[in-house]
C-alpha cells in the first residue's frame, strides 16, 4: 500500500525526527511503500489578513513587557537561521527519512497515495501545526482513502481551538478510518472535543522499535564521554531543574555530561547552536549510567535502554504526554517537580522493575503494529 505520513516539520527537534523516522520504518517492516510529507517553510508566518494584527500584537507586547515577550519576526529569523543550526539533523533527515518536501498539502495528488497516517508528536496541537486543518487531513476532503491517526497528540490537556476551527476538525475526523492518540488524556479529548469516542491509546512510534535499531544509529556516530555519567537533557533549564541534577550528581558521584541543545538562543554566537548528530545524541543515552530530562522522548529512550533516570516536570510544553508515558509503565514516582534536599536519593538510584516494564512494552507493541496492520489492509 502507497501510504504517506503527515506528521510536524521535521528540523532540530531530536524527537520530532526519532518518531518520523520510526513510524515509517515500522510501517516499510509492514510490507508498505512510505513517504513521510515535509513542509519546505519549517515555520510559516501568520498569512492574508490576520498577518497585521499578529505583527501589531507582538509589536505591543514587545512595548510593554520588552525582551520578555515574543519576538516580533520570529519566524523570519528562524528560517534564516535553520539551515545552520540544523545542518547536522539534515543529514539524518536526508538519510533515514528521505522525505517529500511540499509547498503546501494541496500539491498532493488524489491518487497519488492509498492511505494517510497522521502523527505522530503534537500534530494535533495548533500552536504546533499551523492550518491544523490539515492534519485532520482537510487536503484530502471526499478522496478515497484510508484515514488513520496513529498516536496523535495534543499535547496539553486544554483546549486550544479556536470554535470554528474545532468544528471543522470535528468533521474531518469524523471521517477516519481508525483513530489512535499518544496519551489517555488524548481519548477523553476526543470524546469531549469531538465527539469521537473510538479512539485507542497507543505507543510513541519511538517504541514501535527495538532499542538495538537506535543503537546501531549510535554506533555509527562519535560518542559523547557520558560513560559512567549522569546524563542531562534539558529543553527549558531553569532554577529547580539545576537543583535536581545537582542532587542527582551529589548523591550518585557521578559527574554530568550535557547533551541539551540551544539552537535559537539568541544570546549565543550562531555557530555554538549548531545542534549535533542524532547519532552523537543517542550514543549519549546508549552510553549514560543515569539520565535526567524534562524531554518525553529522553524518558523514551531512558526507558528503552534501561537507563536510571528522572523526569522533570515541563509544564509550559504540556504535562500530560510525560503523565501517561510515566503511568503506563508504572514509572509515575520518577515523574518530579522538584527535590527533597534531605532525600537520601536511594529510591532514584535503584534499578526500576526492567523485567515488568519490558513486559508492558512488548505487549503493548504487539497491540499497536496489530491496530497498523489491521487498519492498513
């Protein structure tokens, strides 16, 4: 079957690119001829009409709150800035995904795919998709076609739709063949927002994978010198979660290698946010004797590679992908917001129950490739 993925942009994210890449391969095991579709602008600004109110707004706010507020030409930045920071992540992209970079979903031809699978990551998050539409598949409106959404998320636990929009896609996913969402949140939002109540919760295409594929991707990279080390992944560093890697390193003895990435920190020399291969980022994870991070997929693959580890709580990006990722494993103690100065740490730096949590893993992948298969006949 001709099938083609709708997922985000794929640029610097190290998990953006994990779930692409994972997704397809899982789906070419299948038997399937893949195409993950990529937009050419990685960050579109606000289009026609709403364009000056957008601008005037961040104008306003960058008035009143300076520095602190968004910038005004964000994305023009961002573009100008992409193919440097991102230079490394391209070769991945361009190796082990391959995929059809479009101006718009509309170059997509009615015939030219039997199937659409949507997800994985926060594709159904508006603040992450613009047009959100079409990841509800609003391009291939009455083409006959297979419709899944595999492990689709919002994201958040709020609604961030705005009323017409929310109505469009509700009729959009209507017409879906098979449904499945990456958090347990994700069904009751279905079911609340849309009024769709067929959805499944599913893995993380991550972990539709053995770790072993994601170590030979390692192997073939040079290592960080995390051996031995407390590794640390941090999206949004901060006060508290400095405080938690201290104490990590204080009660293990273990040093820190840090592997987080700043690719749009304007208060860095261009060249320094040059983010590294995925293949150094994992040999990092394959490497580490503990992991600390705020990222869902540095928990992923902390999991996958049987890493001790903690996750740190990142509200601002959404609690509820870490929520049930901890949950489903029975991991929800390693899920923190802060630390204890007085713990001893002995419960972190124990061995979880591997031999459990391989077992939830292997049969939850088992369901989820049977939902693909099944769906994708």
């Amino acid at each position: 079957m001709r099938i083609a993925i709708v997922t985000l942009p794929l640029h610097t994210n190290y998990g953006g690119l994990l779930q692409a890449y994972a997704l397809k391969s899982c789906l070419e095991d299948l038997g399937h001829d893949v195409t993950v579709l990529d937009r050419e602008d990685k960050m579109p600004g606000p289009g026609g009409l709403k364009a000056p109110l957008v601008y005037g707004n961040r104008m306003l706010k960058r008035l009143l709150k300076g520095d602190g507020a968004p910038e005004v030409f964000r994305e023009k930045r961002f573009r100008k800035e992409l193919p440097v920071v991102g230079r490394n992540t391209s070769a991945f992209v361009d190796r082990y995904i391959a995929p059809r970079l479009l101006k718009s979903f509309r170059q997509v031809g009615k015939d030219e795919y039997d199937a659409f699978v949507v997800g994985s990551d926060q594709v159904w998050r508006p603040r992450y998709f613009p047009g959100v539409e079409d990841a509800f598949l609003a391009f291939a409106n009455g083409w006959d076609v297979r419709r899944i959404a595999y492990a689709a998320s919002f994201g958040t636990d709020e609604l961030e739709y705005e009323s017409e929009q929310l109505e469009r896609c509700t009729k959009l996913l209507d017409k879906f063949d098979a449904v499945s969402v990456r958090e347990a949140s994700g069904l009751r939002m279905c079911s609340e927002w849309f009024d769709y109540d067929k959805a499944v919760h599913v893995l993380d295409p991550v972990m539709l994978l053995d770790a072993d594929r994601y170590r030979k991707i390692a192997s073939g990279s040079t290592s960080h010198d995390a051996k031995g080390k407390v590794l640390t992944y941090i999206l949004d560093k901060n006060p508290q979660k400095q405080t938690v890697i201290d104490f990590i390193s204080r009660v293990s003895g273990m040093d820190v290698c840090d592997v987080s990435v700043r690719p749009y920190d304007r208060d860095l020399p261009l060249e320094e946010r040059v983010v590294p291969p995925v293949g150094q980022w994992l040999s990092g994870f394959a490497d580490a004797d503990f992991v600390v991070t705020d990222s869902f997929h540095g928990c992923v693959l902390s999991i996958m590679m049987h890493k001790r580890f903690i996750a740190v709580g990142n509200s601002s990006r959404g609690m509820a992908r870490l929520q049930s990722l901890m949950d489903m494993f029975g991991l929800d103690m390693r899920l923190v917001h802060g630390i204890d100065p007085d713990d001893d740490g002995e419960f972190f730096l124990t061995d979880p129950d591997w031999d459990h949590v391989d077992a939830v893993l292997t049969g939850r992948r088992e369901e989820c490739i049977d939902f693909l298969k099944n769906n994708l006949k």
